[in-house]
C-alpha cells in the first residue's frame, strides 16, 4: 500500500489542466469517498495509536511517524458515521492541509484514479448545509464523494481569522474605492474565513462555489460595465468542482475586459510546483492557507495605491 503513491512526484503536471488525480477509499459504509493526492504524503497500515488525555472525541489517537507526531482522525466518526474499531485491518492516509500534516483513518484504500475537474460536481442541492461534501463524481458507476476536510479539521480546531491590528489598521486606511472582492472557494469554511477577513478591512465579499461559477459571475459583471470599477481583485481556491484555480486564473488573462484583474491564489494545497504554476498561469500571488495576516499583507499589495 505504501507504493501507492510512488510516482506522485511525475503528476504534477496534471495541474494546470484541468485535471486531478483521486485516491479512493471507504469506511465502515460502502460509499466511496476521494481526497486529491496532492494533498497525500503517505498510506501506510494503521500504526499503534497512543491515547492521550483531553483529545478531541474525533481524534483516535496519537501516531509517530518517520520522526513526526501525527493525531490520526477518525473520518468515520468525523462525517457521522459511526467509529473505526478495527485498527489492525484499517489504514491512515498521512496528508498535508493547511500547513499542517495530520493522519485520517479509514477502513480501506483502494486506487488512484486519473479525473478531469469538469466530471467533479458541486453536491446537490438536497444535500442541506450540515453535509460534509464539497463535490461528487461517478467512477464505474458508483458515486463517490469528496470530502469538506478543511470543514472537519475547523471542527477539531477552529482557525484564527482575526488580522493583527496593526496590519487592520493600514488596510483600512489604505482602502480604494473600490473595494468588492470576489472570493471562489468550494468549501463553505473556507469561504467564510475568508470573508470575516475581508471583511473585517471594509471590503465587500461576493462569494462564489467554484471556478466556473467565478468566471460567469466575472462576464456578467463585465457586461454591466468596466469591471475594474466593480472589482478589486479576485481570491480563488485552487481545487474546486467544474473547473480549478489555475484554469481560472487563465481564462481570466485570455479575456479581453478581464485580463488586468490582480488575482490571489489562496489554497490547502502545498508544494513547489505550486509556484511554477501560478507564473505559468499568470496569477499574482500564491498563499497557502489560512494565515489572516498573510492574505491581509496580499489584499494590502493588491490594493491600489
């Protein structure tokens, strides 16, 4: 199972099309379920796990890994289901969110499957906001669901969206007049925390789910006028149903009323080739998640002075 991931490395260039690779997995229900493997570092057996006093109830236990002390969560329990028991025959997929690494339990690991972003889908509108979805898709034919991670670990610990005020203090005496902000993030926390921030400085948020729902809404503002009067720029997540950050951030340059529109990369994504692709695709400034004193210092750079 540990070689699973061995040529992770040779799929970088995936990013930038469009294109994704998932790796699959269930756990104590039959549904399937898919985390991008950019965001996986490794898949190994279920380690001894230590129990500690004053853990959060969704977190199983403590694993040390190659040096590293790692809280491995229980994704069963995590999305509602009820708790993995059957440690010696489960896995613990280790992955990097928001600079942090931590392991999610599950009972089984299957493959990695090669996807264009256009076949994963935002989830149904039936799903209701409780849902812990960001998007499904169908592989042999069987739904499989993503999953809000970044809404499970705000769960376990919350994260800070207060801006030092110091920094509050300069953006707020810095404001254009123009002063919308367009933010495209699939996952409903995301686009939250993103906007207490924003608009924290005085700024106004318009939230948008995905990339193409952001560049509809973008061509519709152009129509109404000079989007520059509109809009200050634009913050986008990179992975996001439909279409991605990157595809985003090019269809923005390719667009003749568009084009100029400082736009920010804002992702739980991490690696080098993150900032290859953000000079290949044209967009000015790359930000791992969730620092609010950092995507305040990029507002403040965008902001015309």
């Amino acid at each position: 199972m540990s070689g699973i991931l061995d040529t992770v490395n040779q799929r970088t260039q995936l990013v930038g099309q469009n294109r994704l690779e998932l790796l699959t997995f269930r756990l104590n229900r039959r549904q399937r379920y898919g985390i991008n493997v950019f965001k996986v570092k490794e898949v190994l057996q279920c380690p001894k796990l230590t129990t500690m006093p004053n853990l959060h109830p969704l977190v199983k236990g403590i694993a040390h890994i190659r040096g590293q002390t790692i809280s491995v969560i229980d994704m069963s329990l995590a999305t509602g289901g009820r708790p993995i028991d059957d440690l010696d025959n489960c896995f613990v997929i280790i992955s990097e969110f928001n600079r942090s690494v931590q392991g999610f339990l599950v009972s089984s690991v299957e493959r990695i499957i090669n996807m264009n972003w256009e076949s994963i889908l935002p989830p149904p509108k039936g799903a209701g906001r409780a849902n812990y979805l960001t998007a499904v898709t169908e592989i042999d034919n069987e739904l499989v669901e993503i999953l809000d991670v970044e809404k499970i670990l705000d769960e376990i610990s919350p994260a800070n969206t207060d801006i030092t005020g110091t920094i509050l203090e300069e953006l707020v005496e810095h404001l254009p007049a123009v002063r919308r902000v367009l933010v495209a993030d699939d996952s409903s926390v995301a686009r939250k925390q993103v906007q207490r921030a924003i608009e924290a400085i005085g700024c106004e948020c318009v939230l948008v789910k995905d990339g193409k729902e952001a560049i509809l809404t973008l061509r519709e503002m152009a129509k109404e006028g000079d989007i520059y009067q509109q809009l200050a720029l634009v913050i986008s997540d990179i992975e996001m149903p439909e279409m991605d950050g990157y595809t985003l951030t090019a269809e923005i340059r390719n667009d003749p009323k568009l084009k100029d529109l400082h736009v920010i990369l804002h992702t739980s994504l991490s690696g080098v080739f993150n900032q290859a692709m953000v000079e290949r695709v044209g967009a000015n400034a790359f930000i791992p998640k969730f620092n609010p004193d950092e995507l305040g210092a990029a507002v403040k750079a965008a902001m015309p002075r």
